[in-house]
C-alpha cells in the first residue's frame, strides 16, 4: 500500500491558483488540474458524503447541511454520527483489500462514531450556564489531549463566526502533520476551510482575498513538502466553487406571507413552528428543501415559489431523481437559487420579532444555514467593546448573550450550492500521481475509488499531451 493525504482545500477552484498561490501552482503544474463535477446540493456534508461512499446523496441520505428529521419534527443541521450516512466508507473499503489500512479522518464532516482509526473534529464544550468552551473530540480519546497539549485548544471562534481566520485551518494542518507523524495512517484526510469563509463573506472578485489566498497556499505547501518527505501521494480536491451573490431570497417569508409556515411566540420572539407549518424551507445556501405537510399542497406552494424573485427551478419528484436527490430525508419540492442569488432562513417580518439566537453564532438552533454570522453588526459603534463587556459579564457569572450578529442578509457575497458554475469556477482534483486520475471531467463519486487507486497502485492508461494540457488550462 501507497500512503495518501488528501487534501480538501474548500472553494479552490482554478481562477484562484496563480500569482497568490505559488505552492498551489507548482502543485497544479506537476499534477494537472482536473474539473471536478459536484453534487446537488454543492455543500459541504453532501460533499464529503459523496466523496466518502462512492455514492449520490440519493444512497448515502446526506441531503444537505441539516434536514427535517421527520420522525422527530424537528430541523437540525450540523450533525456529527457518522452513522447517519449509508454506503461503504472508503476506510472500510481499504480495509477490506488490507487489513493493515488504517485512515486518519482530520475534521471531514460526519466524523464521530465511524469506524476510522483516528478522528479529530470540533466539539465545543457546552456549560448549564450557557457558555460554549472551545474544545474539539477525537477518536481514540487520548488524541484530544495529545493535540491540546501540542498546539493548545482548538481554536473554535476562528474556525466559524465574525472572527474567522486562518488560524483555525492551521491548527487542522498541525493536527494532521502530527498524526501523520505520530500514527502513519494509509489514508489522510485532512479538511482545510479557510477559503470557503473569506469567499462568502467578501465574494470571488473582491482584490481583499489575496492575502488569504496566501494563507491557505502557506498551509497547503507544508502539508505537500511533509507529504513528499514521508513518500506519500498527495491529492487535492475541493468541494465546491464559490460565485459572486448580490441579492438573498427570504423564502421562508413568502411562505408565511403565504399561509403556509407558522410561528410561536416565545417571550416576543418567534420560532418556527415545523409541526404545525403546512410547508416551509430549510434554507442552506443556493440550495432550499421545501417540506410540504399535505401533499394537496404541493401545488399551490410551487405557485408560491414561482412567483418568488430570485428562484431559477423548483424540483419535483421527477427533478429530484435525475438529480440524484430522491432520498425521503429531502424535501417534497427543491428550490435552486439563481446563480447570482442565495436563500436565508429568515422566516419573521418584523426584525424586532426575531428570536434571540438570530443575533448569535448560533449554528445548533437556527433553523437554516446563516452566512451573515460571519459579520459584526455594523451598528455596533465600538464592537470590540461590546464583546468584552459581554464577556466580563460571563466572567462574573452573568448570563450574557453575544448578540453582535446582523440581520442584513445583504451582506453576504458570495454563496454556492449549485452544481452548474462555469469551469474556472467549478471545483477541481488534483494528483502528485496523475497517472492515477481518469482523464477529462471527474465525478464527485469517483473520488472514493480514485483515493484507493492511489493507494492500491491501479495506474490507469497515460493521457495524450494534447488532454494534459487541457487539464492544465
């Protein structure tokens, strides 16, 4: 067996490799640069899924960043049991042709209670008095505090939230340098976000991202130098490409307008009601999956949809299928976003009727993904003031919410979710074996065998000098 890191370096697409990115372009121009074809929905946990298992969200059921868990009648995202996925992993895989593979499973999503050998992803630790403590949970236990002791407490508030940076994405790195140093694992599989980030928050085409293109290229050539010292192969994928947005879509909101979605007051804040709302939508960037109580409904809430600004298509059953969408965790309809368009999960028409969490990096209990929890509040005057008061208050054992989170959904950038992007903004694959990739466009579910491929030594036929460059290009 040929050792592996797999690199997943998240919104790398090939408009971003060049002057920024000098380790990623002498990596691209050793390997090639092959187009990646995602999934619907381009998000991060069907992503990884697909990659994982070989298979559509349609056999392994991640159908997005979170669903409606139908048996319980309630939203949830982020979840974390691997043993919410269908289908072999591609671990189990290895170790079915070799029982001495062994995989290292640094923070790719659905990374607790697997069967991989070693695991480490976030986990805060969450106090009766409402704090939330940085921390992360690894596999075997003993892991969390070799790490800790090392490269100190994973740094959860640069990992998601206003204060986002790179520092997160290099504690991965570290982490990952060190098991591999540490445990030898056959397969690495090491999640690098900090481009996925930046990109949402500031868009594709905004000059500010150089310097975080230099960032994560730094991360990515001392995982490639540390790779090639120990004779591993090395291969970068990403998940998804990130395009320019400019107007958010409250479908939620034209639901409720509607008569559709239903709310409960709590103390003058309101929460959606899921078990009495005849439809809503989990909103999770360009992607929306719309849950329909009654299936009588279902027309009348696509008429809703359709004359809803900012929607491209709407997928019925006939739609989900040919999408490889059709798995009973998804919604009765899909609604795609238009290309320059994502959806909030707004639901309340009255800012001061939002529930106190939708000012909060609150991932846990809205129910919808949020990009604007990578904003400050643009009316606080003095933010970092308003931070440490409220920490103070914590410290002294008051409650005290960190409510410095906008509701402008205006403020985003730049979103994804749609599997139709333009080539330089496409995700992509690259191999420092590339005799080892099919040639032309990949699929996301061939990643999983391409990964035993490299391990295993199946070479496939050289490629012409003519496709070589085209992958090149």
């Amino acid at each position: 067996m040929h050792p592996l890191l797999v690199l997943n370096v998240v919104g790398l697409t090939p408009e971003l490799i060049g002057e920024h990115t000098p380790n990623l372009a002498a990596f691209a121009q050793r390997s090639g640069v092959r187009p990646l074809q995602t999934v619907t929905p381009a998000v991060t946990c069907s992503v990884q899924a697909t990659f994982l298992t070989g298979t559509p969200p349609t056999d392994h059921g991640a159908v997005g960043n979170g669903w409606l868990f139908r048996d319980l009648a309630e939203i949830w995202l982020w979840r974390q049991s691997n043993k919410l996925l269908s289908g072999e992993r591609v671990w189990d895989a290895g170790k079915r042709r070799d029982k001495a593979f062994t995989c290292a499973n640094m923070f790719w999503w659905f990374n607790m209670a697997s069967s991989a050998d070693y695991a480490v992803t976030p986990r805060p630790i969450y106090k009766a008095d409402g704090r939330k403590i940085p921390d992360c949970y690894a596999q075997p236990s003993e892991l969390r505090d070799e790490l800790t002791a090392k490269l100190g407490t994973f740094p959860l508030f640069s990992f998601w939230g206003p204060a986002t940076n790179i520092s997160s994405t290099r504690w991965i790195a570290d982490a990952t340098l060190h098991v591999m140093a540490s445990r030898n694992p056959t397969l690495t599989l090491a999640y690098l976000p900090h481009l996925d980030y930046v990109l949402q928050r500031l868009g594709p085409d905004n000059p500010g991202i150089a310097a975080d293109l230099r960032e994560i290229d730094d991360v990515v050539g001392d995982l490639v130098k540390a790779a090639d010292a120990s004779g591993r192969h090395v291969m970068i994928v990403s998940e998804y490409g990130i395009v320019p947005v400019k107007r958010p879509v409250h479908i939620n909101r034209a639901l409720r307008q509607s008569g559709f979605l239903a709310v409960r007051d709590e103390l003058g804040g309101e929460l959606l009601d899921a078990p009495q709302s005849r439809a809503f939508a989990l909103a999770d960037h360009q992607v929306a999956h719309v849950y329909i109580a009654d299936p009588d409904d279902i027309p009348r809430v696509r008429a809703v949809l359709e004359q809803t600004g900012g929607i491209d298509e709407i997928w019925g059953a006939e739609e989900k299928r040919a999408h490889g969408l059709d798995h009973e965790r998804s919604g009765e309809l899909v609604a795609i976003a238009r290309p320059d368009a994502w959806f909030t999960y707004y639901y309340w028409l009255d800012d001061a009727r939002a529930p106190d969490f939708a000012r909060l990096v609150e991932i846990h209990r809205k129910p919808g993904y949020d990009p604007v929890e990578l904003f400050l509040d643009p009316e606080i005057k003095w933010p970092k003031l308003a931070i440490g008061w409220r920490l103070l208050k914590r410290a002294l054992g008051l409650r005290a919410l960190m409510d410095v989170i906008p509701l402008d959904a205006a403020l985003v950038r730049g979103s994804h979710g749609r599997a139709d992007n333009s080539p330089e903004r496409s995700p992509l694959v690259m191999s420092s074996a590339p005799g080892m990739l099919p040639g032309g466009v990949i699929k996301a579910s061939e990643i999983k065998q391409i990964m035993l491929d490299h391990i295993f030594g199946v070479e496939r036929q050289p490629q012409k000098a003519a496709e070589m460059e085209h992958t090149r290009a």
